[in-house]
C-alpha cells in the first residue's frame, strides 16, 4: 500500500483559490477578496493566505499591484506557459505549429460550424477589407485575428479553441511582421475568402488548401521581409 501523501495548508488555500478561479467566481479582470477577507472565508492564517496568493502569481494567474489589490489576470496555468514559449519562440516555429492546428480548425469548422460562427467570420472578413480601405492597421490586425480565432471556435473543439486563443498575440506579431496589412487586398484576401466559402458549404478539403495557401503566403512574405 502507498502511504497516503500529506496536503500542507497552503496546498489547500492554493487549490480552493485556484477553483474560485477556474470556476468564474472571480473571473478575469476582476480584484479577489482582501487578505482579510480571505483570512475570514478560509478559516486560515495569514502566512497561508499570503502564500496562496504568492503561489498563484508566480504561476500567472494572479497580479498584485501595488496599493489597488491582487487582480485575476488568466484562468488557465497551461495556457500562461503556452503564451510564455510562444513569445520566445521564433515567427518560424510559431508558423509551423500553426499549419497543425489551422488546417484542423478549418477542416472541423466545415463540417461543424453553426450559423452565428458563419456570422462571425463574415463580420472579421468584412471588418478585414474595410479596415485596408480606411488604412486602419490596427484594426485590419484585430479583425485578422478574430477570423482565425473564430474559425478555431467554429470547430466546436474546445481544446483546440483554448490553444489556439494562445496564439493571439503570436498572430498579431506575425500579421504586423508579415506585412499582411498590404497584402490584404491581393491573394492573401482571396484565400481568406476561400477559407469563409469552403466552410459556408461544409467542404473540408477545400478549407484546407485555402488554409495551407494562406499560411504559404505568410511564409513568402515573412521570407521577403527577412534581412
């Protein structure tokens, strides 16, 4: 038999901070309760509390600031590490993850995809075009990243949505490096609006190789780029 292993308090405190949490009770955005507060609540000391705390910063998912309160900055440990790598990582290696899960994003999204994901996309490709008509590079940026991120929540795969939301401030790196902005009226558009039309009428394969053709034009581009 394995002896049964010890859970120090601390461990407690982490866990049930770290559900208030992964639950939405505190959700993103929002100033968790004081140490008093938590003191009270727990029915711990509060070294414990502040160790708690201290843990769940160091993992990312807590901020303190300083004289406003502790704020819940993330509500996913893995998703904070996989933004971590993906910062680091080279545009290149970033590029090569992404054909993984783009080609499967667009081939789940053909064939799962709901009325308000089709709805969603119209709007970030329609928001892309008019954003290089008014010369709007930040806004040609958020809606790029909306079509991609949407198509991934089209696939009506959660996991796969979770990692890819990671990649968000990847894309943008990647879209204002690769100069997209000024290829968005030139083929990089019309694949976009392959991908969108391939989806529409559920055909995977064709999702598929406007996926790949978009992600050789970025590959071309960030080569043209390269000193």
């Amino acid at each position: 038999m394995k002896q049964i292993a010890r859970v120090s308090l601390v461990d407690t405190v982490v866990e049930q901070l770290r559900s208030e949490i992964v639950t939405g009770a505190w959700p993103v955005g929002s100033r968790i309760p004081s140490e008093a507060e938590l003191v009270e609540a727990l029915g711990v000391s509060r070294p414990s509390v502040r160790e708690g705390v201290r843990a769940l910063v160091q993992v990312g998912l807590l901020e303190t600031r300083q004289g406003d309160g502790t704020y819940v900055v993330a509500d996913n440990e893995t998703a904070v590490a996989l933004k971590h790598a993906l910062h680091i990582a080279d545009v290149r290696e970033v590029l090569t993850v992404r054909r993984a899960l783009d080609v499967v994003a667009a081939r789940e999204a053909a064939s799962r995809r709901t009325d308000d994901d089709l709805q969603r996309l119209r709007a970030a490709l329609e928001g892309r075009r008019a954003a290089v008509a008014h010369e709007d590079v930040d806004a040609f940026i958020d809606h790029d990243v909306a079509f991609h991120i949407g198509i991934a929540r089209a696939s009506q795969n959660a996991l796969l949505f979770e990692l890819y939301r990671s990649f968000e401030d990847s894309l943008r790196d990647s879209v204002s490096r690769t100069n997209c902005f000024v290829n968005g009226t030139s083929d990089h558009d019309d694949f976009h609006s392959a991908i969108l039309t391939a989806i529409e009428s559920g055909d995977g394969a064709a999702a598929t190789l406007a996926t790949l053709s978009v992600l050789d034009d970025q590959e071309q581009s960030l080569n043209d780029v390269a000193p």
